[in-house]
C-alpha cells in the first residue's frame, strides 16, 4: 500500500471490533520501527512507549479499575466492564508516554506534537498491515506512574489499542473538500 493510500484509508478501528487473531512480533516490530521516524526537533525521540500483550494487559487494566475505585470513592460495575473490555479484546495496547527534555527545549508543544507523529506512524503501519488501531485518552493515563516506573519529566498521553479485525471498514468522510480549508498566497 503506497502512503497516500494509507493516509486514506486509515481509520479508527475500536476493540470491539478485533478478532482472536494475534498480532505478530515482525509485525509489532515493523509498527514500533514506523513510530521511532517520526519527525522531532532537536532530535530529542521523545516517544516512549510500553507494550502489553497477554497477562499483563489484563494486570494493567485491573490496576487501572482499582485506581479509578480509588478516585470515586467505590467501585462502578459498569466502569469497571468499560475498562476491562477494551484491553481484554485487543491483542496489544501501548501505553503512550512522552519523555519531557530536561532542558525544556523545544517546548513541551513540540515534543507533543512528536509523540501524535509517532502514533500516526504506527497508525498507518497498521493501516498498511491491516491491523485495526486506536488512540484513546481516558483521565486514568495521568494515574500510569503507579504501575510503570516512569521516568522524572515522562508523562502518560494515552493508549493505542490494536488487533487484527474481519471485513471492510467503511470509507472516510470529511465534512468539507480541502480547497474550503485554505488560503493561497502568491
């Protein structure tokens, strides 16, 4: 699949709709190997990320369940079935994180923006290996540090949920062609 053909057809693929077929290690190593050419200023790579497959999945959303219990004072059954299932029907999450530069440069918006480049170049390896993927950034990303031994200045940005799905997904919209999003300038 050429670039602008992955651009295209790349979608968000939700757990619910991944199948048991597992996600290969050359395949997790050609969607890591995408992320690390992201482009970055000052060449920081501030992209780190933590990969959970089988029992540790499940470990980390149990750690997860618990601290929200913690927050809301008791436990939501439906929370709790809300978090769990996410993680118990995809074959991989990564936790994305994102390692500050001590010397806060560039701006913590830069390296922001390194980290979502990091991610859509996963998201479209993904595309290209048609594995379904997922971004999402619950409140509970800001309460990792208790299970990863994250770094000084390394924060949690959210979690990319992959797995292997059946069928065709539907094709993209857009609520407006692209001419009515810019200006030229001659």
């Amino acid at each position: 699949m050429d670039a602008l053909k992955a651009i295209e057809n790349r979608r968000s693929v939700f757990p619910k709709q991944y199948n048991e077929e597992p996600i290969s290690k050359e395949e997790l190593g050609k969607i890591l190997f995408a992320a690390n050419w992201a482009p970055n200023h000052k060449h920081t790579e501030p992209w780190r990320f933590k990969v959970l497959q089988g029992k540790s999945r499940l470990e980390f959303a149990e750690f997860l369940v618990n601290k929200n219990a913690e927050i809301e004072g008791k436990p939501s059954s439906f929370k709790r079935k809300k978090i769990v299932s996410k993680f118990q029907q995809s074959h991989t999450v990564i936790a994305i994180c994102m390692q500050k530069s001590p010397k806060g440069k560039p701006p913590e918006w830069e390296e922001i923006s390194a980290v979502a480049m990091a991610v859509q170049n996963m998201w479209l390896a993904c595309t290209a290996l048609s594995i379904g993927a997922y971004w999402s950034s619950p409140s509970l990303k800001d309460l990792v540090g208790g299970y990863f031994d994250l770094q000084e200045g390394e924060s949690c940005l959210g979690f990319f949920y992959m797995g292997k799905y059946d069928g065709e997904l539907e094709p993209g919209k857009r609520k407006s062609e692209i001419d009515s999003k810019v200006q030229y300038f001659s």
